[in-house]
C-alpha cells in the first residue's frame, strides 16, 4: 500500500466516524424513542375506549414511520410532529400525552392506603388495612391476605370529554395529569392550551372510608362541546375474589343504583344484564362486592348512564367485570364544579347510612318484607347485642333465645293444640275400627270428633306459618352482615362462609366439596324433633308419604345447607336445640294430660256454633264422600 492510499483510508474512515456522530441521535431523541415505545405497548394492553379507532391506528402507523430512522430528522422537526400527531388525537389537550412519565401519589388514613396515578388522575390501587381476603390454597387450606379493591390491570377510571373540535372525544386515561398534594387533599390538573384546565380534587378524612371527589371545569367553554353532559364517566372494574365461598360472594356482587327521588335497583347477580338509564338522573351507582363496595354519590345527580355485570366462567381468577358509564352535568362557564362522595370500603350499615339517599341498599338484606325485617327488626337487635357482648357467636346464641322466648306463646298454642288431638287417640282408634278402609268417611268422622271436641286440626300449624318471614329473613341477613365476616365460632372460621369440618377431594354434585358439621347437627336434631314431637300424636289417619316428608325434608336440606353462611346454620342447630327444650319442658312440666281431658270433655257439652271453617270442611268432606258413593254405584251398573 503507497503512501496516497493510506491517507485516502484514513480520511474515509474519519469521514464515516463524522457522519455518524452527526447523524447518531442525541439524548433527548433517545428518550423521546422510549416514551413513544412505552406508550405504544401500553395501548396495547390496554383495552379500547370510544374514541375514533381509524384516526388512532392512522397516527400510530404514522409515528411507526415517523421514528423509524430518527438520525434524518433534528430534535425540533421530531417535536413538532409529535406535537402534531398528539394534537390530532387530543387537540387542545395534546401537551398532557408528551414527555411525563407515570407517578405514583399515596393519599392514606388509619383504614385506607390508596395509591393514586398522574396519568389519568385515577384510583390505581385501594388497601383496606382492617380487612383481609381469605380463600382456599391448593392443599384445600384456609388462607388470608391483604384485601385490594380497584386495583385489577384492567381497571378503568376516565373521563371522555366531548370537544368542539371536529367533534372529538379525548380519553382522560391516556393523559398526564399536573398534580399537587396539600395535606390530605390531592389535586389533579389537566391543563389546557389555551389556560383552562379540567381537575380531580380526591380529600380523605381520618376515620373515614369516604373521601370528597369534586370535578372542576375552569375556561373550558370553548373546548368541550356544548351539550347538557358532555362529559361522561368510563367505570370498568374487575371484581377481586375476596371470600371463600366464592359461589355466595359472585350471587350478591353486582351494579346497584339509584335513580333521583325513587327507590334502588340492581343489575342482576345470577346473570349478565344491562340497564340504560340515559337521560334519567342518577343519583348514585356502586360497585359492590358481597362485603365490600366502592360507590360514587353525587351531591346533585348524573345525567343519566348505561350499566352493566358481566358474568365470568368460574374458573376465571376475578369473580365478575362491572361498567358503568355516568354523563356528567355541567353548566357552561368560565367555571364549572361537580361534587361527589366517594366511597370505598365494607359494606358496614351504619356507615352507608351516614352517608344517606338509601346507600344501605346495596346490603344485600332481601326486598320487601323480608328485607324490611332484616334492616329494622333483626339487625337492631344484633348491633344492641353486640354492644354488649362484642362477639358475633354468643350474639347468635342470644339472638335464637331471644326469638324463641319472643314466640313461645305460638309454640305453647302449637304444643296444645297437639295435646289435645293426643287425648283424643282413643276416640280415633274406635272411628279407625269402624271405618276400616273407609278413608274418606274416617276422615269426615274425624272432623266432626274435632269439632264436638272443640279442637283445631290446623292450630298447630298456623304458629309454624307465622314464624317463616322470621325464618326467610334470618336466611338473608348472615350471609349480608359484615359483622359475621371471618368471625369464629366452636370449628367455624367464618360465620359468613360455610363451616368445613373436612374437605372430601372431590365433588359431589349439588352438595360440594365439603362437609359441614353445623348443617349435619342441624339435620339430625331436625329429624330428633320431629321424632319426639309427634310420637305422641296420632299419626295413623296422616298420608304415609306426607308422614315420610318430615323425616325427608332434613336430608334434602342437608344439600342446600351445605354451602351455606354457617352462621345460619349454627342458629338453625341452636334453635332446634331450644325446640326440643321448650317441648320436654312444656309437655313434661306444664301440661297436665288430666286437665287437657276435662276441658275437651267440656267442649263437648258447649252448644256448638253453626258455621266456621270446621263447618266448611265438614260440609266439602260430606260432598266428596256423595260423589265417591254416587261413582261406586254407577261403577256397580
């Protein structure tokens, strides 16, 4: 190589060197590179929202091409198309989507840990320090941990805004909000070009699980659309499993709502459902798990929304997908202000009810009479008892004396009206050898014995038939109470679950995977019962298959019962318990069979009134007992 040549080598490789370090990128387009690969996955993980689909892939493959050899552009050239392509896509708004990166902002008091995002200005996650999650390992363990509300990836909380500009619609959930936090309060602002700006203001208070929620519209008038809500809320929530019985929790988790100046509703918990409430005022909508709810009340009320529950196989790991799509009102001005209550937290009476306009309904207490009774009657007389006491069993113990002393009268009226066709055997035997295979004659003979006798074949059922509101209420109120959540009691870890005494390792179909004890003891002091109570009646003129319901009727039940809160059924064994007490007590000890005797001995005598319902029946056993002898002869022709 002469010596020409070697100067020509050199000088091209120092030409090379030159032209790459000018054409390299400098550090800010290196970033610049990194944000919009960021974004770009982070669109696509995220779900669509509404905004203009075409446009935005139109834009994305725009930028794709646009950062592909960033080496041929300058820095400035690189900002003021991005500035362009963001300002096609969030117009006066554009600035918010460029060059901030997610932070994380932590608002806390004694009962919530809640982490706040700038970008969207939105709930990302919600510690609820004083309640923990339970549910089941792989080696069928009872477990627990922390409990989080609102903080599934596929969580949205964002506000669509309906600009003027070629009718555009900006996702508040891909913006970066300004923020500031002063004490308890954190504000978000979402700056505008032209000054203006849209913002959260989130204020938590010690002792609270609500915080004030309040939406600010400052010089916006000549941004958002002019139309009577063109602002609207996009709520989706991926419900957390947080209990144990999971079957219960996805039955009584759904959308609640409330239209302004009428009473609640509810999406349906056995299925997926919708309700369109589009320009009717709403005025609140919650999110509620069996025990836990977040909820948005408006001090006036939203426009109007659309809601939906979206059921999921069982199998999936959240237990339902909730939206909600609230139009927000907003009078246009140089300022504007919505207020809300935000509440996030258990689904505690008293604190639902501080908080008014019939909140306590998202409680899955029941409806109508039942639900009447569980919110005014039963629920009272537990929160009276745990003041006292301040433990949820012995609550259940007092609660089933207290009902059973409350409707003894019922039951002594059963049990003596019992005695008294227990007197009257010995006049049945003689009708049964008389009318032997005479079954509709026994039974009209049977009516009249009563009757002379004064004695009603249905007063021992009327007390049972008053007592089934109390039964039917009960049935709702311990899987609804939060107070029963996770309490013990004997081999019970949770009174709002069923109480597992041994996982079998496999199912068995209608009945579970499990056993529960309380149920078992339940059934069988049942079938103890119905023994003792009727052994002394007779039971001889009884359909025998209505005589084999009763034995029957337990082991059905032991099917349903089986998944079941077992603090039902811890009340249901105490309260049979209780049963067979009052029975031996009462028949034992304050019935005497001598004076039963001679007081229906003295009905005898009494004249007897013409009409009743005896009389009634009478007279139909006399018509069937015609028809049946008039067929008999013209079977006989």
């Amino acid at each position: 190589m002469d010596r020409n040549t070697a100067i020509g080598i050199v000088l091209l490789f120092i030409l090379f060197v030159i032209w790459v370090f000018i054409n390299s990128p400098t550090q800010e387009e290196i970033e610049a590179r990194k944000l919009e690969r960021e974004r770009q996955e982070a669109q696509r993980t995220e779900q669509p929202t509404e905004m203009d689909t075409a446009s935005q892939l139109e834009a994305d493959t725009v930028t794709e091409d646009f950062i592909a050899e960033p080496s041929t552009i300058d820095t400035a050239q690189l900002k003021s198309e991005r500035m362009s392509q963001f300002r096609s896509l969030y117009g006066p708004f554009a600035n918010a989507a460029m060059g901030v990166q997610e932070e994380e902002i932590i608002l806390e008091n004694e009962h919530l840990r809640i982490v706040f995002s700038n970008l969207g200005g939105r709930i990302k996650e919600v510690w609820v320090k004083k309640h923990l999650r339970s549910f089941l390992s792989e080696d069928m363990e009872e477990m627990r941990d922390s409990l989080f509300l609102m903080d599934h990836p596929g969580d949205r909380f964002e506000y669509f805004l309906q600009l003027r500009q070629n009718n555009m619609t900006v996702s508040t959930g891909e913006l970066y909000f300004d923020h500031q936090l002063q004490n308890n309060t954190l504000v978000f602002r979402l700056n505008a070009e032209n000054g203006g700006y849209f913002e959260q203001r989130y204020t938590i208070h010690e002792g609270s699980y609500a915080l004030d929620y309040q939406l600010n519209f400052v010089n916006l008038q000549n941004i958002l659309a002019n139309e009577p809500a063109p602002v609207s809320l996009n709520w989706v929530n991926y419900l957390n499993k947080l209990e144990q019985n999971t079957g219960y929790e996805r039955y009584f988790s759904t959308v609640y709502f409330k239209e302004d100046s009428r009473r609640s509703s509810y999406c349906s918990c056995r299925r997926s459902d919708t309700e369109n409430k589009a320009n009717t005022p709403l005025k609140w909508i919650s999110h509620a798990n069996q025990f836990f709810n977040s909820s948005l009340v408006a001090k006036e009320t939203f426009h109007g929304g659309f809601l939906e529950t979206v059921m999921l196989d069982e199998s999936a790991e959240e237990l339902k997908i909730l939206r909600s799509r609230l139009d927000i009102p907003i009078t246009m001005g140089n300022t504007s202000s919505f207020d809300m209550t935000f509440y996030i937290g258990p689904n505690d009476f008293e604190r639902l009810q501080l908080i008014g306009h019939d909140l306590t309904d998202i409680v899955p207490f029941g409806w109508s009479i039942f639900g009447t009774i569980n919110r005014w009657v039963v629920r009272p007389m537990f929160s009276t008892l745990m003041n006292w006491t301040n433990s949820p069993a012995l609550v259940i113990i007092l609660l089933t004396l207290i009902v059973k002393m409350a409707l003894y009268p019922l039951t002594y009226k059963m049990l003596y009206s019992q005695a008294k066709m227990s007197a009257l055997k010995p006049h049945m035997e003689k009708l049964r050898e008389k009318f032997k295979g005479d079954q509709q004659k026994m039974q009209m003979e049977t009516m009249k014995i009563y009757r002379e006798f004064g004695v009603n074949p249905l007063g021992g059922c009327m007390p049972m038939v008053l007592q089934m509101p109390i039964w039917f209420a009960l049935y709702r109120f311990f899987p609804a109470s939060i107070e029963f959540r996770q309490e013990s009691f004997l081999w019970a870890s949770d009174l709002s679950s069923y109480d597992a005494i041994v996982y079998l390792g496999f199912t068995i179909p209608f009945y579970g995977a499990h056993i529960s004890l309380f149920t078992l003891l339940w059934a069988g002091t049942t079938v103890l019962y119905t023994h003792y109570n009727t052994k002394h009646m007779d039971m001889n003129a009884v359909n025998p298959m209505m005589k084999n319901i009763q034995y029957f009727m337990p082991i059905m039940f032991l099917f349903f019962f089986n998944s079941f809160a077992s603090g039902l059924t811890a009340y249901l064994f105490v309260s049979n318990l209780v049963n067979i007490a009052q029975i031996v007590v009462t028949k034992n000890f304050i019935f005497d069979e001598e004076k039963i005797k001679a007081q229906l001995e003295l009905n005898k005598k009494k004249p007897k009134k013409k009409g009743g319902f005896q009389a009634r029946l009478e007279e139909v056993l006399k018509e069937q007992q015609r028809i049946a002898e008039e067929r008999k002869k013209k079977s006989k022709k």
